[in-house]
C-alpha cells in the first residue's frame, strides 16, 4: 500500500520534492539518448533477444527512444504528468512504478502482440502514471482530473479505432506501438488496486 511512509509530506507542484523524482528520470532518458545507436542496441524491447535470455528489455526498452523528437515528447509528457497530478512520491514509489509499468506494459506486448519485433519509448509507461496520478485526484472531486481521464481514455479508444496519423509517425521515425499506451495503461489500473493507490 502506498501510505504516507511513502510520500513526502504535501507539497503543490512547485515544491522542488515533487520534481526531484521526476527530473531524475528526465535526466536518465536524456542519458541513454545520449548513447545514441549503441545504446538503443543495448536496451530497446527486442523479441528475439528477449526470448534468447535478455530479459532486462521488457523493462529497458521504456528508457530509450527513436530519436530526439520522440524523447522530447516524452519529456513533455512527464512535465504536463506533474503539473496536472503533483504527487510529491519517494524516489522509492517511482522506482517501482517505473519497474512495474515498464515489464507489465512489455509483457503484453510480448504475449498480445506477437508481430512486433522491436519496440523503444516511454509513452506507454507515461499513459499507466496519468491514470495513477488522475484517479486518486478524482476521488477527491477534481474535475479537471476527471475531464482529463476522460480525454485519456477516449484517446485510447480512438488511437485504436483510427490508428495514428502518418505525420505523427514521420516525426518520430518510425511505427507509433499504440498497443503500449493500452498495456500500460492496464497495467496501472492493476498496480491501483494491488498498491490501494485508488483511495
């Protein structure tokens, strides 16, 4: 349970405490873009080697990315994550937050969607992280946390419906996994009810 021996005391979103955790993660997915090819060739969710016995993927494959606009949106997405849900977590509960997305996420990746052979990004873990920041929020009557969650899940939905558009895809340089966003997104459903962060 996520109770108050992991959280820091209150704080808004302009408490240093509540962007220690967040920052340091930016930092890390700037360091392994950093590395560059070697490092995508190291880390990135990959089938193959995956079932040759490298495991580490299913969770190292969330901190790389295909490029510097890709990270970039990710970055942006963890920015807007604790300006809308300003939890001031322990380094602790991110650690596994981040482990528990990132491996649940890759699994179903790996057992739902046996096509894919390789997979790079954070996207699918950021989505997972709205919904645990969002809910707990909405419990206590927020309403742009709701409209929020909402526009969360019709983005789901719509993403797989419609697919994502070319240009989105082009920007990145390569495929858009919207899979991920949906496994990631259950996986935190979950890790809600399994760690009562819904309370």
């Amino acid at each position: 349970m996520e109770t108050s021996q992991n959280i820091i005391a209150e704080a808004p979103y302009r408490s240093v405490k509540t962007w220690q955790a967040p920052l340091t993660l930016m930092a890390l997915l700037l360091f392994t873009q950093l590395l560059g090819d070697s490092g995508r060739a190291w880390l990135s969710y990959d089938r193959g080697l995956i079932e040759a016995g490298q495991w580490w993927r299913l969770v190292t494959g969330s901190f790389v990315h295909l490029g510097w606009w890709h990270l970039f949106l990710n970055e942006i997405g963890l920015a807007v994550l604790v300006l809308l849900c300003p939890q001031p977590l322990s380094f602790a509960v991110w650690i596994r937050r981040l482990l528990i997305l990132s491996s649940g996420m890759s699994l179903g990746l790996y057992f739902f969607v046996p096509s894919l052979s390789n997979y790079v990004g954070m996207s699918g873990v950021i989505h997972g992280l709205f919904l645990l920041g969002l809910v707990p929020q909405i419990l206590k009557k927020d309403l742009i946390a709701l409209a929020c969650l909402l526009y969360l899940i019709g983005k789901l939905a719509w993403e797989l419906f419609a697919g994502t558009p070319v240009s989105d895809e082009s920007a990145l340089g390569g495929s858009v996994v919207l899979e991920s966003h949906l496994f990631g997104t259950l996986t935190a459903f979950a890790y809600g009810i399994m760690f009562r962060v819904y309370k």
